[in-house]
DNA sequence: CTAGCTGCAAATTCTTTGCTACTAT
DNA sequence: ATAGTAGCAAAGAATTTGCAGCTAG
C-alpha cells in the first residue's frame, strides 16, 4: 500500500472511515499544486481506480469540508474548487489572462479588514477575496 | 408612462432596445435596495407585468452586465445577486446570522490590494471581497 | 420593414440523492 | 455484525438556448 497523503492523515484523526476510494481522493487533493474542481479530481483519481464515480468525489469533498479539512473556493466560473485546508490562511489573485492562482498572506490585510467590520459594528468571522489581475510585463 | 427608473436611462445610453419588459425589470433593479436574485427580480417584475418569463430576466441582467451597467455577485449561496454599477467602488459585509447586506468603501483597502498585486508582478484589474460577520451585541 | 426580443419548453451544467449491494471497523 | 459507503441513474437547482411569433425603432 503506498504511503498515507497528508490529507488522508488528518481523515483519520477524524475518525473517518477510510475507504480505498477516499484514500486515492485524499491523496489526489494532498498531491495537487493548483486548486481543482470536482470533475477534474475526479479525472485525476479514475487514473489509480477506474471504478470511482463522481458522485463519491462529490461525496467526499463534501464530507471533508464539513470537517474542515479541505476548502471550497468559487472562482466565479461556476464550478467549485478544493484545497487542503491551508495551515496559515491566504487568499488568491486570479490571472485573468492565463487561470493560473497564485496564494498570497498579507497580515497586514487581514488586521485591515477586522477593523473595518468592526467600525460597523461586526466581529469578523471569515472573509473571501480574490484579486483579478494580469501580469506586468517587462515593458 | 411612469418615469424612467435610473437602470432605463443608463441603458437608453448606451443604445439598448427598450421593451415594456426591459424597463420594468431596469426599474425594479434600480429601486432595489438589497441584492436581488433573478427569482427575486422576477417575482418583483411579474407583479407590474404578470407575463414576464423569468427567462427574460436571465437575459436581461445578462445583457446589463455585459454592458456594465449592473454588477452580478455571488455571496456564496449559489445564486447571483444584482445591483445597479455603483458610482463607486464598494464592497460588501454579510451578516452570517441575518443574511443582511451592507456596503462600504475603505480607500485604504482598495490602496493595499494594489500594492499587494503590484508586489507580486501584476496589475490589478478587479477584485472581489466579501467580509462575513456577526453583529456585535452591547453585550 | 426587420433585426432583435419574448415566452415556452427543452437542454445544459453542476451538484445532490434514493436505492441496493458492499465494506471498514 | 452493522453502520456507513459506493455506484448508478434519476432528481434538483440555477441558468441557457432553439424556435416561432411579436415589436421597437
């Protein structure tokens, strides 16, 4: 059996029951750099088990999130997309030109936007930001 | 006739065809004080005019949108929610536990994006952000 | 007049779910 | 053993679209 992913460990210290589909699901969203979407985990997991049916991603990318293991993120096009839930929260600038994500933390933003919910009377529980932006090429 | 909502006038601008269902629809847009949805909007047009589809409502939003006229958001419930463009730039805090909307500016914030962007090599073309918060009771 | 719009229903897309057989614990 | 899970296909929810008739300009 090959080696447990990341996000299959934190499954078990969940106490989910760990089945050979969730496995290979685990390990597919451990394993991926980008942040995909149901169809294309699902892609990439037929590739190890050719039986596994995107129902059961759906299923467990669900369940996961319930847990709060993995993050769902909705990019404005349509479709949602996953990610190991990251140790240290950060958010994303969209290249609009090529898809391409790019993570970024700025504590600085995120002491910013505390204040600003709480000047309106609101304690901050979570936010979402994405920037859309396009490279700056070298002249 | 009555009068043209601000929506109809916006469109006459920018030399869009004006049906009877287009204006009430701008009109119902434009008097909305929260963020409709299309079943929303619908529902609202429907009681001046018991004949609009709701599939005209899809189109037409569509329609603003793609000339600019209004904004579409996606507050993480699944459906899409409209205003009229706002003048200026504004961004929004969700209250988790009433699902009421409210709006603000922060030139501070707007200013650090930019430079967040700028940081990591791109420009800035758009951004989306949503502050989701809970009242602060006096105690 | 005629390009563009509307209503209707069918089609799409993404996601969820009922059911029966199967499996992790 | 047995509660939870998987696959399949059907159901849902939001949105789009083909078509034939209607309408703004």
């Amino acid at each position: 059996m090959p080696e447990k992913s990341e996000l299959e460990m934190l499954c078990l210290e969940k106490g989910l029951r760990m089945t050979g589909q969730r496995r290979i699901i685990a390990s597919v969203i451990s394993l991926a750099g980008d942040h995909p979407d149901v169809e294309e985990i699902h892609k990439r997991a037929v590739q190890r088990d050719n039986g596994i049916s995107i129902a059961t991603v759906y299923r467990t990318v669900k369940l996961m999130e319930e847990f709060g293991l993995v993050e769902r993120h909705e990019f404005g096009d349509g479709r949602a997309r996953f990610e190991v839930t990251p140790e240290a929260h950060h958010d994303h600038i969209i290249d609009v030109e090529t898809g391409e994500i790019v993570e970024f933390v700025d504590p600085e933003l995120e002491l910013l936007q505390r204040h600003i919910a709480e000047r309106l009377g609101y304690r901050l529980v979570d936010h979402r930001m994405e920037l859309f932006a396009v490279k700056i090429t070298g002249r």
